[in-house]
C-alpha cells in the first residue's frame, strides 16, 4: 500500500524541479543550482546535500525548501521532507506545501495526521489541480483503503537527560529547598494502536518516569502511568476520551495514585482572531489518593485546557490556558492547618523557529495564579499565616537538533519564580537540561 501512496505523490512531488528553479537572493545559489542538476542526473543524495549546503549559506528561497523536501521523501527522510514543506505553509505554495506534507504522513503511516493535511490542502482558495488531488486523497481515506489495510501499530519513545537544578526540592508548591544539585532523568513509553472502523481507533498507552538526584536520594521521582483511550476522526476534526491510571512516588514513599478520564476535541480550522491552523479543548477529571503520610491530598482533581498551534513560515507558536480546580483532604493537626487545595489559572506561550531543516530553536514562557481554598493556620513562628496566593513566573530557552529520522538531542534552559503572600513559600528555580530522545 505504500508503494501505491508513494506513487500517488509522483505527480506533485517532480513538478518542483521544472516550476520552481528561480532563486531569490545570490546567497547559496550556486549549491541550489547544483543540486538541481544533480536531481534531474537521478543523483539525490548529491541534490540533498547541495540543497542543504544553499540552506547553510543563508539562502531562504521557497524554491530551495520545496526542492529539498521533494529530494528528502524520496529519500525516505521524511523529518527533513517535513520540515522543508512546513517552511512554505506561509507562503503562495501553501496549499501544495500542505498536500505534499499529507503524503509525508501517509509514508510515515500516520493516516490522522495525512487526513488534516489533505483537508487544509483541499479548502476553498486552493489551487484548483492541487485541491483535486487533496480531494481524491480525502475520498480514498473515507473509503478506508488505507486504514482497512493498516494493520495495529506499536509505538515507543525513549528520553534520556541529565542536568542541573538550583531547587531540588521535589514538591516546590508545599516545601522550598535552597539546596541544589545534578539530576538524572529519563521518560520511556510504548503505545498500541489500533482501527476499530473506518475513522475510529483505541489506543493503550504505558509511561514509566524516573528523577534521580545522586547527592540527595530523599528528593527522587517517580511516575507509572498507564491509559486507555478511543479517538474518532471527523469531518471538521477528532473527538475522543481516555481513561488514565497514575501512580507516583516521592522519596521512596507512595506519593499519590489517580484514577481518572478526560475528554478532548480537536479543530482544524478555528473562528479564533488569530486564525490558528490547529484548536482543541479538552477537560479532564480524577480522583486522588495519597499514600501514607501523604493523605492530605486526598481529594478530587479537575482540570479545563484550551490550546491553539500556529505556523507562520518557519515558526511555530504554541499557546494555552488551562484552569485547575482541587478538593483536597488538606492537612490538619492539632490547632494547625494547611490547604493543598489550590485553583489554578495558567497561561502558556511557545515559539521555536526552525533555523535549519535539522535545527530548531525555541523559548517559553508562562505565568499562573495560583488561590488556595481555605486560609493557613499555624501557630509555630516557623511560618505565616493565612490565605496563600501565588503568581509564578517562568521563562526557558531550548535547541533542539535532529540527528536522524529517529533521533533528535535539545538543550534547554529553565528560569522560574514563585512569589507568594506567605514568604515561606517564596522560591527561585534555575533547572538546564540535555536531553536525547528518540520515537520509533
């Protein structure tokens, strides 16, 4: 079936060579000029590296990223092909860009992921050749010709890093360390999936985190969680529930385990002012039960998130908001109280910037509001009391570089700060971090 896809592809993906040859700077031209030549002699992995060698020179021309991503999918390297087409959404070759970004997902397999592409592709204002082509893609996909014949898939992903952080403390939101120290972290998860109709499909997920601090084992993490979800493929977008199981340790000791279920549904073209490629919402409900010493946080968790995704040439823009609501048990003892019952406000935004077909570059940066329920009592002079409200600040840095189609390493750099109106609860937290990742 892939063979049948890719030669589906052939038609759009050779035309860049003969309508796409003009250049518009000096900068690269020469390499571009090459790597054309060398395309039309058969020789493509000349024609990548002499279209990555006029990238490297600084030359940014729609016809050089169009090139290079029809040279990379028959190359089979389908991140680079993907990173080359979306540096054209913008642009007046949008719409192909699009179709051709629908045929990458179809090489990887990725039928949802095709199905949006081929629907931006075939919106009104198109191209009328392009949008016949996304179309007839459309109508093979409702079919079910490519999902009849996808067989169940499997999934994983392995994170590895390392790195520094000023505040080890493992729960900053209820005690504040001064003490800093390395970590070690790492992140693997597998997934199976699998159709149960034509737009339908449920997938089992499985996740297991792990946080190490070799000069003080007290503050070490770890998470198990494992989920359950079914998504439907729509006409205007997807719909879908999952249900979650988590546990986590913290220092050894039973921290918290949550049952929970959330649903989401996810736009493909949104009626928002900034008119996002991508919106969806999602709202999520658990219930928590915390291991011994830990029964204060009892209680039931609720969570409400809006989020939006933007490309604008070769940037990407990430923003979201999300409302947290907690009942929590809350700790008493005596003539003292505590709440861990907080409502949370929390506005996200991210931008990166793919620099390079293999090199992207990004910062963060959030703010949230942070209300307790019930005001604290205590009656130690080692801390205040009354009601807690928080306002905490966060930036960060990331590069990230591809080192293969499966393969990519990121650095990032984290800045936050906790302001609160009980002092004690005041802390700063500097974290750098690298990582090496890979999903396969």
């Amino acid at each position: 079936m892939l063979v049948i896809w890719r030669a589906l592809s052939l038609i759009l993906l050779l035309m860049p060579t003969v309508i796409l040859q003009a250049a518009e700077t000096d900068a690269g031209k020469e390499d571009f000029r090459a790597g054309v030549e060398a395309f039309e002699a058969g020789d493509l992995n000349a024609a990548k590296e002499r279209f990555q060698s006029a990238v490297s020179a600084g030359m940014a021309s729609p016809s050089l990223f169009y090139n290079l991503g029809v040279v990379c999918y028959q190359l089979g390297d389908y991140a680079t092909a993907e990173s080359a087409f979306r540096a054209l959404l913008e642009g007046s070759n949008g719409a192909l860009a699009r179709y051709n970004l629908g045929l990458v997902a179809l090489a990887k397999e990725e039928s949802d992921k095709a199905r949006q592409w081929f629907e931006q592709a075939s919106a009104e204002g198109a191209p009328d050749k392009v949008r016949a082509l996304a179309l007839a893609q459309l109508k093979k996909l409702d079919g079910g010709v490519a999902q009849a014949a996808r067989p169940p898939s499997i999934r994983g992903y392995l994170g590895i890093s390392g790195g520094y952080d000023s505040n080890i403390a493992g729960l900053p939101e209820d005690t504040v360390s001064s003490e800093g120290g390395g970590f070690l972290e790492a992140l693997v998860s597998g997934g199976y999936e699998r159709p149960v109709g034509t737009r339908s499909r449920i997938a089992v997920d499985a996740v297991a985190y792990s946080r190490e601090y070799p000069s003080d084992d007290e503050y070490d993490t770890q998470v198990l969680q494992g989920q359950i979800a079914w998504s439907e493929t729509l006409v205007a977008g997807e719909r879908g529930a999952l249900l979650s199981l988590a546990k986590s340790w913290f220092d050894s000791q039973s921290l918290e385990t949550r049952y929970g279920i959330e649903g989401f549904y996810r736009w493909r073209e949104c009626s928002l002012v900034v008119a996002p490629d991508q919106c969806d919402i999602s709202l999520a409900a658990a219930t928590v039960n915390g291991g011994s010493g830990y029964e204060a946080y009892d209680g039931q968790w609720y969570r409400a998130r809006l989020h939006v995704l933007k490309y604008v040439g070769a940037w990407r823009f990430d923003g979201e908001y999300s409302l947290e609501i907690n009942d929590r048990r809350d700790f008493r003892a005596a003539d003292e109280f505590v709440s861990v019952s907080p409502t949370r406000h929390t506005l996200e935004f991210a931008g990166r910037y793919r620099w390079y077909p293999d090199l992207d570059l990004g910062a963060t940066g959030a703010g949230r509001h942070s209300r307790y329920q019930d005001p604290h009592q205590l009656v130690t002079s080692a801390g205040e009391s009354g009601r807690r409200e928080d306002n905490r600040l966060e930036i960060g840095l990331l590069a990230e570089k591809s080192l293969d189609s499966l393969w990519l390493v990121r650095g990032e750099w984290l800045v936050q700060d906790n302001r609160s109106s009980l002092s004690q609860y005041d802390y700063q937290r500097q974290t750098l971090m690298l990582t090496l990742e890979g999903a396969f």
